[in-house]
C-alpha cells in the first residue's frame, strides 16, 4: 500500500474491463444456482462452473491456484472456506458456500455465496443471515478516502450483536489482473486497516466468515486446502468484488437472481 499504491488506482479502461469481469462471474452464479439442490455433489457443480466458464470463453482463477485441484470452492456447514469439490452429496439441512472466481480477457472477478439446502436449522439461517448482513452492512460502510478498516469495524458490530464470531485468518483483498493483491481486506479492524485507504478506481473483496461458534480455524493436513471451525460449528459466507467511484463503493458482482440487500433468509 505504501509503495505500490497508485497502480491500485484502475483508469476508466481498466474500471471498464472489471465490470465486464465481474459481471460475467455473476452470471455464473446466477446459472450454477438453480442446480444447488439436495442430491447433488459438490464435484458436479463444480464441473458445471468448469464448462459454463469454458463454453463462454474465459478462464478459471481456482484451477491450478497454488496447485488447487478444482475450478470453485465449495464448503459445506463447518467448512470456512477452500473447500474442496468431491463426491459428497448436497443435503436437505446442509449450508453450502460456493465461491467463484473467473478471468476475463485477464481480468479476476470474485464471488461467493452461502446456499440454504431444503429445508435447515435456525441457527444454519441465523449465521447465513449474519453473514449476507455483514457483507451489506460493510459495503454500505465504506467511501471514497475511508479507511480499510471501515469493513472490520462494520462487521465486528453486526457479528457481536448476533453473537456470533469473526474469522481473522482469511480476509478479502485487492484484485484486478491479478487474483490477490493489495490492500489486504480483513473483517475486523487490523492495525494495518487503520492506515490503509480506499481511493475511487481501487478494486477489492469483501469477504465475511461468519462462525457460530469460536473464530479459530485449523486447515486440513491431508488435503492442505480445506479450512474448518475449529470447534466444527457453523459458518456461513457471501462475498462481492467491489470497486470504489467517486461517488462510493459500485458492487462489481451483482447477480440477478440471488439474494439482494435486505434479503432475509
Ligand atoms: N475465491 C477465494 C477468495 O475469495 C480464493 C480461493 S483460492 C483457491 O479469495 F485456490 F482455493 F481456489
Ligand atoms: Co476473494
Ligand atoms: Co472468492
């Protein structure tokens, strides 16, 4: 942020390209979501985000990613994140988040969603709710020339009120021809957040993970990838790419058919 910060800033051009970037990967998530049903596996929604993203011409940000296996993550219940696709099968009760990532014409757009699957508990919808509510509630935080940590402070209250926790292992980021770069968006007010700012023509994700019960979270050492809660409570997650303007934060990611601001669960 220091040093590198005024390539953060994006041209008009280049705003251009990551709102066709981000738009594209709305549509894959407005067409992998009729397909998020009980009786489906993680592995073939993920082999349909594979070819919808392929038959459109454009290229997977996850596949091959520090050696990453598949094209999405999709993290089930007490998963945090980076889940892996496989052969599990989606059932009634579950939570699923599933996280796209895709690039257009080398630009990255970012997204997830948490889904409800049937029929779930009052706490599996609670910190689903919790979590769409923080993602808004940070967006709605920030402005042109805040500071980062606007988003953490936004989602520490939201999180604290419905008792529930905040990951801190995990943060957003900036993006735009590359899929991770500066500033570092965490979800809670870092010492770092408190000096770096949002500038109209930077590009980021906010992120939120949202536990039910403890924040910690401890990485699978078999498969180096999934994340879980360390206690194997809930969580639950939504994220947006998000570009500041002069005139404040422009959703980047908007889906048609997902939920929208205010959406209750
Ligand atoms: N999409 C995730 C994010 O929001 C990153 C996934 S990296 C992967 O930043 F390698 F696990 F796919
Ligand atoms: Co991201
Ligand atoms: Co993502």
């Amino acid at each position: 942020m220091l040093f590198g910060h005024r390539n953060l800033i994006l041209a008009e051009v280049e705003q251009d390209h990551m709102r066709v970037a981000g738009r594209f990967n709305a549509k894959v998530m407005d067409f992998i979501r009729p397909h998020v049903l009980p009786g489906v596996t993680t592995g073939e929604l993920d082999r349909m985000i594979e070819e919808f993203t392929r038959d459109h011409g454009h290229g997977l940000a996850c596949l091959g990613y520090q050696g990453y296996p598949k094209s999405s993550c999709i993290s089930v219940n007490e998963v945090v994140c980076h889940g892996i696709p496989d052969d599990y099968v989606l059932k009634e009760g579950d939570i699923a988040n599933i996280d796209v990532t895709s690039i257009v014409d080398g630009w990255y757009g970012d997204q997830s969603e948490t889904f409800l699957i049937g029929q779930v508990s009052e706490e599996a919808r609670r910190v689903t709710q919790c979590a769409f509510d923080c993602l808004h509630l940070a967006i709605d935080a920030v402005f042109p020339g805040c500071r980062v940590a606007e988003i953490g402070k936004a989602i520490m209250k939201e999180a604290q009120l419905a008792r529930f926790s905040v990951v801190r292992e995990y943060v957003g980021h900036g993006i735009g021809r590359r899929f991770h770069q500066d500033p570092s968006v965490p979800h809670y007010p870092s010492r770092q957040s408190h000096t770096d700012i949002l500038e109209p023509g930077m590009c980021f994700t906010i992120e939120p993970m949202i536990n039910e019960g403890v924040r910690n979270t401890v990485q699978d050492e078999f498969d180096g990838w999934t994340v879980r809660t360390k206690d194997g409570k809930l969580s639950a997650q939504f994220e947006h790419t998000i570009l500041m303007t002069d005139s404040g934060p422009e959703i980047l990611t908007p889906t048609e058919d997902g939920p929208q601001k205010g959406h209750r669960f």
